[in-house]
C-alpha cells in the first residue's frame, strides 16, 4: 500500500507542472488563465492562436503523465521479476504461493496509479491554489505508458469523434470512456478500475461541457486566435 502511495504523490508532483502557463508566460502571452476557458491545457493554449505552442503544451503535457506511468510501471516490472519464485527447504525447491497478480498486471496496476496522481495532479496542482486544467492530454500519455493498447484506442476515439463532431471535449469524453473498456478486456478488470476512476474525473472536469452539449451550445474546434 505504501508503495502505491509513493508512486500516487510522485505521479501528482509530475502532474501539476502547468507547462500551459509556463510556455505562454515564457512567450510573452501573457497567463492564460485570463482568456478562454480559463484552464492551463493545450486547447486553452490554442485559443492564443500560436497552433505551435499548443503543440508543444499537449506533447509536455502528455510527456509527464506517460513519464511517470512509464517509470512506475516498468521498475515495478523489473522488481518482481528479480523477485525469487521458489525457494529451498530441506533441500528442495518450493514454488512460491501466487499473492493474487501476475508481474504484468502489478505493472500495469501501478502505471495507472501513478498516472492518475499526475492527472490528478495536472487538474488541481497546489502552485495554482487547485485550479488546473482538465487532464485530458494527461490521460491519454498515462494511458499509452501504462496501457497502451487502451491508450491507441482512446486516441482513435478521439481522432474519428473529432472528424465527426469538430467538438473537441466531446472527442474527449469518448476517448477516456473508451480506455476502460478496452483496458478491461485486454489487461483485466483491476487496471480496469482504475482506468474507470480516471474516466470519471475527466468527465467531472467537462462537467460545464457536458451541459453546453446538452443544450447544443458547445463551440467547435477552431484554430484562430480569440479576441
């Protein structure tokens, strides 16, 4: 449990790097904050009409959540490999008794755990008095590192939701609703679950979204710059 901790608090300091608003200050843009939707995210970035630092923002963005599941997952796959499966009594070798998990799964468990503490981190990050963005990026690198079979899925999600709706956080909520089921099927229901709770948070910082496509009032995709 402890370890689960760790990664959670390590994953949250990655997360809540508001590389948004660092870029924009850095560019002379000025805080982001003050325009558009409010939020330090790439699609907030955009809405300065510098397509190039929106770019850059969503790769830094879904760099950190993949950095961090990465590194969780894969050293946790390398500690219990390295981990004896037998051991000698009197002689003989004893197969140890099976804790509940295979390597994979473990590694793919702590992936997301600490990806969710970086999404977590990237929509409240305690620099910002808990006012973030919405974790989408975040999500989709978390995703790719910790699962990515799920992660691809969720990216052609958005890509088809995108190209069909031209409603960028509609295309959002399919692809981390997505991710779960896939995650499900392919790397079990526990990675599942956690996958689940990333969904819901991503979908609770769209809540303002959700009402403005209920009412058919969300704004389309655009690339020019706000005044």
């Amino acid at each position: 449990m402890y370890i689960a901790t760790i990664l959670f608090i390590a994953g949250y300091i990655i997360g809540s790097i508001p590389f948004g608003l660092i870029l924009a200050k850095i560019s002379g843009l000025g805080d982001i904050r003050n325009i558009g939707s409010g939020n330090i995210g790439a699609t907030n970035v955009l809405r300065t009409g510098n397509k190039k630092l929106a770019v850059l923002t969503l790769l830094l963005d879904m760099g950190k959540g993949a950095f961090i599941a990465f590194v969780a997952a894969y050293s946790t796959m390398i500690e219990t490999i390295s981990e004896p499966s037998f051991k000698i009594i009197d002689g003989h070798a004893i197969q140890l008794e099976n804790t509940g998990g295979t390597t994979y799964e473990y590694m793919h468990i702590f992936g997301l755990i600490a990806g969710f503490g970086a999404i977590v981190g990237h929509c409240f990050p305690v620099w910002l008095k808990f006012k973030g963005g919405k974790g989408v990026a975040t999500a989709i690198g978390v995703f790719l590192a910790a699962t990515p079979i799920a992660g691809l899925a969720a990216i052609g999600a958005w890509i088809v939701t995108a190209l069909i709706s031209k409603t960028s956080s509609l295309s959002a909520l399919v692809a981390v609703l997505i991710a779960p089921i896939v995650t499900f099927f392919v790397y079990g229901p526990l990675p599942a679950s956690i996958s689940f709770f990333i969904a819901a948070l991503i979908w609770r910082q769209h809540r303002e979204n959700i009402n403005r496509l209920i009412k058919g009032e969300e704004s389309k995709i655009s690339f020019k710059k706000e005044k």
